[in-house]
C-alpha cells in the first residue's frame, strides 16, 4: 500500500531531471533548441541585405563607411540588451512596460555626485542594483500579488519616470569620472569594437545559452506556453515569474550603464520608448505575444532592423514620423504572419 502511493507520489512530483524534460520536445520543434536558423531568421537577414543594398544605392559613402557601420552596432546595443530580458519575460508569458522607465532610474541614479564618488565600480553596481531592484517589484506583483503584468509594470514605468524626475530635479547629470569616459573613446575599442558592443554580445551569447541549453530555459518556456500544465508537472510557476522579471530588471541597469557610457551623463529622459522597440523587435523576431515561443537570434535580428532603419532614415533626411510609420507596418505585419502561422 505504502509503496503504491510512494510510486503514486514520485509520478506526480518527477525529479529535476524529468521536470523540465516533456517541455525540451516543444521548444525544439518550436525553433528554441534546433536548427540555428528557421525560415524567419532567414527572412530578417534577408530584410537586412535589402536595407543594406538600399543603403549601399542611396547613400554608398555614408552607409558603407566603417564609422557609421559601427554607429549601427553602438546604437543597437543597449536597446538590444533590453530586448533581451524583454524576450524573456514575454516567452514566460508576460510583458514588461517600464524597461524605458527603468534605465532612465537606474542612469539618473547612477550619476548622482554621491554615486560616483565611488567610481566606475560604485556606478555600476548602483545602475545593476536598480535594475534588479525594480525588476524585483515588478516581479512579486505579478507573481505574488497577484496582477496583471500590464498594470504592474504600468505602475513601474510612471512610477519609476517619476523618481527619475525627482532625483535629477529634470536636469541632465553629467558624469565625471575618467574611468566611464574612457570607454567611449576610441583608445577603448578592441579590434576596432567599441566595448559597449562586446557587452551586448556577450549579453546575446549568455541569453542563448540560458534559453537553450538550461532548465530555466525550458521552464520559461513551459510556463509561457501552458501555466496550469507547468504547475502540474511541479514547476513553480511564481517564482519562475519573478526570476523572469529579475532578469528583465538586470538587463535594464546593464543597459543604463552602458548608456552611461555612450552619453557622458544621466537623464530622466533616458529610454524614452525603450519598452516599445523593445517589444517590437521582439515579435518581429519570432516572440509570441502569447508566449511559449521565442527566440534570442530572432529578437537581436529584429534589433538590428530597427536599427539599420532609423540609420537609413537619418542619412536621407527622411522625417521621424515617417520612420515611425514604416516601424508600425513592420510590426503590423509580423503580427499578422504569426496569426497566419499558429492557425495554420
């Protein structure tokens, strides 16, 4: 008898190795864990080589030339290490509103004169610290609260925009520290790559890695894709949530810092609209809204896109409004052919 419900017990409740096993076959059908490359990677690349040939016709000298090639990967970067915690939470079947308001925090709170009389390091840990530290709010209220991650993280972006106002009193803070300054500078570029750029690119490796190759990958998946079957197969649901959120946040203060780096100074103005790239660049990548599927390469290429495109845009005189117009057909239509492809 004892034996039969101990056998009972351990089916419901498998080990950590079964735990995250039955969701691994999803993800990998689903382009999480298989092939590099699906047919909508190919097709962002493929967008890309027409908005480089675009470049290459309209304006050859500008857009081929190494600098501005580089002023693509700079810009992308630290929206790109937002994008990243973004896919994340969005995969879990969430959605972060206040990654915008959150580097804006962690920047104007970063670059207080009491801040850096603590240096490089003492910047750095303040911005991650904030980071996570709103991530973290953000978190517990939509998974413990609970409620509804599109209110939580409202609350989070005025909340967050408003004590950024507070702090800086609306001024921009100048940093003052060599050690920062000194990133941005030429001498700073290894290989010709500015260190801002390294750091996305490791934050893009780790983020694949960790979706991939690691039960926390597998789980966020899982949770994305079905909460309730998630619970059932012992995964704890909530605090998965949270984590999803911490990382979300993390990914905010090192995207501060580095804005840090490129702008010289702190301003509550940072991130204006960061949430909304952020996402977009997110589902033009592959990421359900739903959640349950997505991919980092995906969310970086969609990055990218963005990106060339605003170059693009800029190096024609072309008007923002207009660039904000072609962003929303962009997005528009990546919607309308994830639609076509779940119901399919």
């Amino acid at each position: 008898m004892n034996s039969t419900k101990g056998q009972a017990v351990h089916d419901a409740a498998p080990g950590p190795d079964t735990d995250s096993a039955p969701p691994a076959k999803p993800a990998r059908r689903r382009g999480l864990g298989g092939s590099p490359l699906d047919v909508r990677h190919l097709s962002l690349i493929g967008v890309l080589v027409v908005l480089a040939v675009v470049g290459a016709l309209t304006k050859p000298d500008e857009f081929l030339a190494t600098e501005n090639l580089r002023l693509i990967l700079t810009q992308a970067s630290v929206i790109g290490v937002v994008t990243v915690g973004v896919t994340f939470v969005i995969i879990g079947g969430g959605i972060d509103l206040s990654v915008g308001a959150i580097v804006a925090l962690a920047s104007v709170w970063a670059t207080t004169v009491a801040t850096q009389d603590f240096g490089l390091g003492g910047m750095l840990v303040c911005s991650v610290l904030v980071g996570v530290g709103c991530g973290l709010v953000n978190g517990l209220l939509v998974a413990y609260g609970p409620m509804v991650p599109f209110i939580a993280t409202l609350a989070m972006l005025a909340s967050a925009r408003g004590l950024a106002l507070q702090i800086s009193d609306g001024k921009t803070q100048v940093v003052n520290v060599d050690s920062v300054l000194d990133l941005g500078v030429a001498d700073s570029y290894v290989l010709g790559i500015p260190p801002i750029v390294l750091v996305f690119a490791l934050v893009c490796v780790v983020g694949w890695l960790l979706l991939n190759r690691t039960t926390f990958g597998r789980r966020t998946v899982a949770v994305g894709g079905n909460p309730e079957a998630s619970r059932l197969a012992g995964i704890a649901v909530k605090r998965q949530r949270l984590l999803l959120y911490l990382l979300s946040g993390l990914c905010c203060g090192i995207a501060a810092f580095m804005l840090i780096i490129l702008t010289g100074s702190g301003q509550n103005t940072n991130g204006n609209l960061y949430e909304l790239d952020a996402i977009a660049a997110a589902i033009i990548g592959g990421t359900l809204l739903s959640g349950g599927r997505g991919t980092i390469l995906g969310s970086v290429l969609g990055v990218l896109v963005f990106t060339t495109i605003t170059n693009l845009f800029a190096l024609n005189n072309l008007q923002t409004d207009v660039q904000q117009i072609a962003k929303g057909a962009i997005i528009v239509a990546a919607v309308l052919v994830q639609k076509g492809r779940s119901s399919s």
